[in-house]
C-alpha cells in the first residue's frame, strides 16, 4: 500500500498525449476533478510535444507509447535530452511491452495501464510530480525479466557494445554503491537490500539517490538496466531478499 503524499504547494500541471481522442477525454474528466492537478493541455501525436511543452511549461506529461505520426518513445526521448525537461509517464496497454522497456531507458519515470485504476492514475501523476518515479520492485523484476528475452534476440555485436559501455559506466561506483546497484538489477526494496546487505534503509536510500545522481538517472529501472547490460545480474545471487 503507498502512502498518501502531501498536497503540493500548486497544483502539478499536466499535459495529456493520446491520438484517441476518446482516451484524452476520459483522462481528462478522471484527473480534472482532483484539486492538486491542473490539466494544461492535450495533445493528438508526438509530432506536437516540444510545442505544447515549451508553451504550457507542463511538470507531468502522460505520454501513450503507440501514436502514428511521431510515437510515445520518440517523443519521450527527445523530450528527456533537454535541461529542465517535465517528468514523463507513459501509457501503455502491456507492462512487459518492449516499448516500455525503451521508454525507461529514455528517462520516463514510470508507466501506467490504459485500465488502471482512476485513483491509481491520479495518484501516479501525484507522485512522479514529487519525484517518486512509479515503479515497484515487484514491477523491475518483470521488467529486468522481459528485458533478459529482448536481449537474447539482438546481435551480438549490439550487446557487447552495450555491455562494455555499461561495465565502464560501473566501473566509476563505489564497490557498496555497486552492491546496491546489483541488488537494484535483481528487482530487490531498498528494506531488502538493507536486509541483506546489513544496512538501514536510510543508508540504502542515500545510495540509490548516488548512484541515480552519476548516472544522471531518474528512476530505478535505469539502475537495474545499466547492470542487466553490464552482465552483472549473472553472478551468482544469494538468494536474499527475493522479491515475492
């Protein structure tokens, strides 16, 4: 169960991105009736984010992934390489979609079904606006999993070129800042990493927030998709803290 976050000091401003227009219209009924969110604009493709965005100055874009001109991923890429860029969150009809995986790659802070819940949505919003991406651990190790199978089908030559770019990246961690990295790969809670690795959460939490900061990440995914690439999730795991 998450806990329910303080109201902002202004409402979170968002901008909703869907070619449905039935799809726009829903969310907008849904997340225009919560006090602390004001919906700043829609947009109908990708093609038409870097506009609304620089005009409206959104804190949250809700982005869906599969558009026909310019989609979600794209969009969402192009929109994370610039300074001060909004939080994205992307939506999405599978969570194990490989677009997905490539949106957190390209810096969303998480992903929501189109058949999630009103008040799951609305909180989602909530709280990626206050910087607590929208993804659990439980969902990381799906992710990590589904992105062990894309692997498994692109060309050697891309792997390894991905993997000796990320043990590099590794390479500049602490040995405890990777420690917790691995753990992060392996789909663990920051209470089990800490368990595991005899540590208070406190002091886990301090290191993820190193590790997202050298990274230049925003969410936990990209930790655990940097050491997926980096082959370290092939070491032998002790088994604690499995996620259940």
């Amino acid at each position: 169960m998450t806990t329910p976050l303080d109201p902002p000091a202004r409402p979170v401003r968002l901008l909703i991105v869907d070619d449905d227009p039935l799809v726009r219209a829903g969310l907008t009924f849904m997340l225009g009736g919560a006090e602390d969110i004001a919906i700043v604009g829609e947009g109908a493709d990708g093609s038409e984010v870097a506009d609304l965005v620089d005009r409206l100055r959104p804190d949250v874009v809700l982005m869906d992934i599969r558009m026909p001109t310019v989609d979600g991923l794209a969009a969402t890429e192009a929109l994370r390489s610039r300074p001060d860029a909004p939080e994205v969150v992307v939506l999405t009809t599978f969570h194990a979609d490989e677009q997905v995986l490539r949106a957190i790659r390209a810096g969303a802070a998480g992903f929501v079904l189109k058949d999630t819940p009103p008040a799951q949505i609305v909180d989602s919003v909530r709280r990626v606006a206050a910087g607590d991406p929208v993804l659990s651990p439980a969902v990381t190790r799906q992710l990590m999993n589904r992105a062990a199978g894309i692997g498994a089908g692109t060309g050697a030559d891309d792997r390894a070129g991905r993997a000796q770019r990320a043990r590099r990246r590794i390479a500049g961690l602490a040995e405890r800042e990777r420690e917790v990295a691995v753990a992060v790969g392996r789909g663990r809670s920051n209470a089990e990493i800490a368990a595991s690795l005899y540590l208070s959460v406190a002091t886990v939490k301090t290191h993820v927030s190193r590790i997202l900061a050298k990274f230049d990440f925003n969410n936990r995914v990209q930790i655990a998709l940097l050491v997926h690439d980096a082959g370290l999730l092939d070491e032998e795991d002790d088994g604690a803290g499995d996620v259940r």
